[in-house]
C-alpha cells in the first residue's frame, strides 16, 4: 500500500509531519517527505487519518502515482 505525497496539491500546512512523524517529516523547503512509504497495521491507520485531514488532499495512500511529481 503505497503512500506518497502529491506536491502539485500539497499546500505546506504541516498537518501531516506535526500529527504522524513516524510517516513523514519536514524537509527544508517545508514540503513532506514520507518515511514510511508502505505502512502497516497501525501505521496503515495512521496513514489513513493524514490523507483524510489533508487540506490540500495531497496525501495519498494506494492510489495511482503517475501524478507523483518530486521536487527537487
Ligand atoms: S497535510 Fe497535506 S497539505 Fe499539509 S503539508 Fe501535509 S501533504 Fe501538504
């Protein structure tokens, strides 16, 4: 089950590193960067609360990546 961030949508609120920082963490640019990009059990769950809180609906847990644009 594949998490990934879409940076076309992410808005940078941060609701995702400052809530599950065991799935993601802030990068200089202030865009997440997931750490664990194939969660499990609670992790799973975790992963499934970010998506939904997402304000920018930029996290996206087994969904169709060929949107996945990666910044520099
Ligand atoms: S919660 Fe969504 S919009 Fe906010 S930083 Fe994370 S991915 Fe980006």
């Amino acid at each position: 089950m594949s998490l990934w961030i879409n940076y076309n949508r992410c808005i940078k609120t941060g609701n995702c590193y400052r809530d599950f920082p065991e799935l993601f963490k802030e990068k200089d640019d202030s865009f997440p960067e997931v750490l664990n990009a194939d969660p499990e059990g609670d992790a799973h769950d975790d992963a499934t609360w970010a998506r939904s809180n997402c304000p920018g609906y930029a996290v996206r847990l087994g969904e169709d990546d060929t949107e996945q644009v990666v910044p520099d």
